[in-house]
C-alpha cells in the first residue's frame, strides 16, 4: 500500500477509510463545535439546542467530503435516500451526544447536569464550561458510532456485490 492510497483514489480499505473519515471528522467538528460554542458564547442559546444546529453544520460538511473522498461507494444508488440514511446514523449520534453532554451542562436536556451540581472540576474549570469537555468526550465516541455505523449499513459491500466484483477482475 503506497502514500499516495492514503489521500488519493476511491477504496474499499476499511483502515485507510478510517485514517480518511478521522479528517473528515476533524472538519466536521471544527465546525460543528464552531457552531455551537459561537451560539452558546455569543447569543446564549443553550447547550442542547446550540448542539442541535451545531450538528446540522456538522452532518452537512461530513456527508459532503465523506460521499466524494472517504466512501465513495454507497449501498444506495439514490443520493437523497443516501442522504437520509446518513443523516438518520447521525441523528442516533445527536441523541448520544445529548445524552453525553448532559452530565456536563448547566441548562442540559435532563436540567442542571449532575457534574456542574457537583461542580466536580472544582476551580480548575468554571461549571459554566464544562458543556466544552461533554462536548469532546462526545465528538469521541460519537464519531465511533458514526464511522462503523455508516461503513456496515451504507458503504460497506455485500457479499453478492463483492463476489460478483471478483469475478468480474478474474475475468
């Protein structure tokens, strides 16, 4: 396997689709995360709610570089049901990183989370922040969901598609 695989060219390498959706997560969520501090921050929405925009910003910029460099090779041949399979995989994330985040915020889903009652950071972080360290744990594992998630149900080959792929290059 060259260098050159790694960035260029369509595959079906579960490990270099990996390396290629952890930088199309890493842009994702620089503007997920982008959204919805700059809601919080500036316009004082709440954390749950300014997650909800932030991750429509998040799933449009993944759904777009994810189709046209990391799996180029979808299950469904319609774009719009592609679209909305990834998005409902993503939504089970939003509802995850509700879930995630709630420990962690003062006007979460649930009320005040049960870190900020605590305020088990003590002075090293204001309670006010920790929705930021919630958010991250969050981008971890939900991106875990997400990746495997979309591999298994919408990009990864059946086992008809790739006999019939492997007969074809035999030929």
């Amino acid at each position: 396997m060259k260098l050159k695989d790694w960035f260029v060219g369509d595959t079906d390498n579960t490990l270099i689709q990996f390396f290629r959706s952890l930088f199309v997560g890493g842009v994702a969520t620089l503007a997920d995360m982008g959204v919805m501090v700059f809601l919080r921050e500036v316009f004082g929405v709440s954390e749950s709610i300014a997650a909800v925009f932030a991750f429509i910003v998040g799933l449009a910029v993944n759904y777009i570089i994810s189709t046209f460099w990391v799996f180029a090779k979808a299950k469904v041949k319609n774009r719009a049901a592609d679209f909305i399979a990834f998005g409902v995989i993503g939504v089970i994330g939003l509802g995850l990183t509700q879930l995630i985040i709630a420990p962690f915020s003062v006007e979460g889903i649930f009320g005040k989370g049960i870190l900020v009652q605590y305020s088990v950071f003590g002075s090293l972080i204001p309670a006010d922040k920790y929705y930021i360290i919630g958010k991250m744990l969050a981008v971890v594992l939900v991106y875990m969901w997400n990746f495997f998630a979309r591999k298994f149900f919408l990009y990864n080959k059946s086992e008809k598609t790739q006999a019939q792929e492997n007969t074809a290059s035999d030929s």
